[in-house]
C-alpha cells in the first residue's frame, strides 16, 4: 500500500510539473505581448516596459519558468529585476512560497488575490458537495431499491427535471423566493465563522450551496442507482442471499461498496471543478470566490492572476486524481496490484 502511494504522488508530482510548464509557455508565447496583457487596458508604452522588466518578462522562457518554480518553492521577490528592487527598495514586494505571480495592477501578490477569494468558493464547494453527495447517493439507492416503481420513476425524473434548468435560473428563483419573498433564508452574503459563528456561515451558504449541488446531483442519482442494480445482480450478491445475509447489510456493505469505485472518480473531479468553477453561482449570488475573480482577471488584462489561477486550479485536479487514487487502493485492494 505505501508503496503504491509512493508511486502515485511521484507521478503526480511530475504531471504537476509538467503542466506548469505547458501553462507558462502557452500563456507567455501567445500572440499578445505578456507585458501588456499584464498591464492592463488603455496602457502607456513606457508602463508596458515598466512591466515587463518588473515581472521578468524579458527574460527567457525558461528562465522565467525556473524563477517560477523557484518561487513556488522557497518564494521570491517583486520586481523581478534586481536593479528595480535596489533603486526602489520601497517598491519590493515579499512572495511567500507557494509564490504563484504577482499583479503588477493590483500591486499584490497573486497569493493574496487567492487568498481573500479561496474561502468563499471552498465554503460553497463543501455544502454544495454535503448536499448532493448525500442525496445523490441516497436518491440512488431508494431508486434501485424501488425499480420500476413510482418511486423510482419519480426520483430519477425529479432530479433530471432539476438539472434541466440553468444555474442562473436556480439562483435567481431562490434568491427572489425563498430568502426575498418567503424570508426562509437571509439575503445572500457570504459571512465568515469568525464574524458570525457557524450557524450563521451555514446559514448564508444554504442557498448557494444548493444551487450548485442541483447541477451534480442528478448525475450521482443516476450512477449510484446503476451500479447498486449492477452490482444486486452479481454472483457474489447472490450467494450472500443465499447464505441468509440480511438485505440491508447485503445493499450496503456488499452493493454500495463495489458501486462507491465510479462514485469516488466522479466526486474527486468534481469537489476539483467546482472550486473554480463555480462561476454563476458565485456572480449570481454576488459571492467574490476564484471564479469571479478569474473573470475579473481576464476582464482586466490580469495575466499573473490568470496564470496562478489556471495552475492552481489545474493542480487541484492532478491532487484530486492522486486523492482517488489512493482511496480506490483503499475500497478495492485489487487495484494495488495492477
């Protein structure tokens, strides 16, 4: 078992290297210049330079990918070149590891960008995740439980009839019903547990939460419910009956589990996805996470914010993968061996 981890973190490691490599070199050989692109709309040619040498842009493509790595490894300082640093000391800008860029717009660190944004898209991220993981999962297996039933046919058609409708329009419905109209829920706006304790966190979260767990659950529904009627139809299943096994230990320690392999796939790539996908959930909530500030990055010309963006959310995905990994080692032994 440690041996296999071992494997999979190297080779994560590796693919985490070699897609910053592929993200840098795209990023900065594209067509427009990175000064400008860095710099902002409407910039004068002599802040254009003023950039380029303060982000190292003049510098090889490999060099720069170098002092990239460097950064993300023990930090760095901003501007890049020494001789801007020693002529404006007051300038200097201190990049802790993992350093990934820094806004010349902004004058801050892309760290402190992602760190102002992260805790609100990783709050709407977990409760989105508890509510559809746990009534997808649930929904699933009354489904295959009651196939061919109403209740069967009504939890698939009620959840695929959710999922039909847009993320915005969720949003927008619940916003102007349950927390305007109805007063169920307060006025989106995100609160953290320092200022308002977990009850209220949990409380402003709920609907946005619910809104983007709507677009993933219809699809957890559907999977759960076709591998637990998979897995009710192998030998070993019957065998179990046979044996006088009772039937809810039978679906939950014997179906589920073998039906939890695809489950754990879906669930890593998505928690990954939604951290920065999240998009129209957080603009249509007004909630300022990684994904409005993407936008805002690319709306501005913020190409060190974009960078650090894309590779921070790109590793998240290699992380995810490694996660499970490891968890199908876990859930079924036989994958160590292969």
């Amino acid at each position: 078992m440690v041996a296999y981890i071992i494997r999979r973190v190297i080779v994560g490691l590796l693919m985490l290297v070699a897609m910053s490599f592929i993200v840098f070199a795209l990023f900065m050989k594209n067509p427009v210049d990175p000064a400008q692109f860095s710099c902002g709309k409407n910039c004068p040619p002599e802040r254009i330079e003023e950039t380029r040498h303060a982000l190292g842009y003049d510098q090889p493509l490999v060099v720069q990918w170098g002092n990239f790595l460097k950064g993300v490894a023990v930090g760095r300082e901003y501007p890049a070149d020494e001789k801007m640093r020693e002529a404006n000391p007051e300038l200097v800008s201190e990049c802790a590891a993992p350093c990934l860029g820094f806004s010349q717009q902004l004058q801050m660190t892309v760290n402190e960008e992602i760190a102002e944004a992260a805790p609100i898209s990783i709050s709407i991220a977990m409760v989105a995740v508890v509510i559809w993981v746990i009534f997808g999962v649930l929904f699933g297996v009354l489904a295959a439980v009651f196939k061919g039933t109403l209740i069967d046919r009504g939890v698939v058609g009620g959840t695929l009839f959710l999922y039909a409708f847009p993320t915005f329009f969720v949003g927008a419905l619940l916003i102007n019903f349950v927390a305007i109209k109805w007063g169920i829920f307060p006025a989106p706006g995100y609160v953290p547990i320092a200022e308002g304790g977990v009850g209220q966190w949990l409380l402003q979260l709920m609907l946005p939460g619910f809104t983007l767990a709507v677009v993933y659950m219809a699809g957890y529904v559907r999977m759960t419910r076709a591998f637990v009627l998979e897995s009710m139809s192998e030998d070993y299943i019957r065998t179990a009956k046979s044996k006088g096994v009772k039937g809810g230990k039978v679906l939950f320690k014997h179906a589920l589990r073998a039906a939890l392999t695809p489950l754990v796939t879906m669930f890593g790539l998505d928690f990954a996805a939604v951290l920065g996908g999240a998009i129209i959930t957080e603009s249509v909530f007004n909630y300022y996470g990684l994904g409005k500030l993407a936008v805002t990055a690319n709306n501005n010309y913020d190409l060190p914010t974009i960078v650090g963006l894309v590779l921070l959310l790109g590793g998240l995905v290699i992380v995810a993968n490694i996660i499970v990994d490891i968890l199908y080692a876990i859930i079924d032994p036989r994958v160590r061996v292969a």
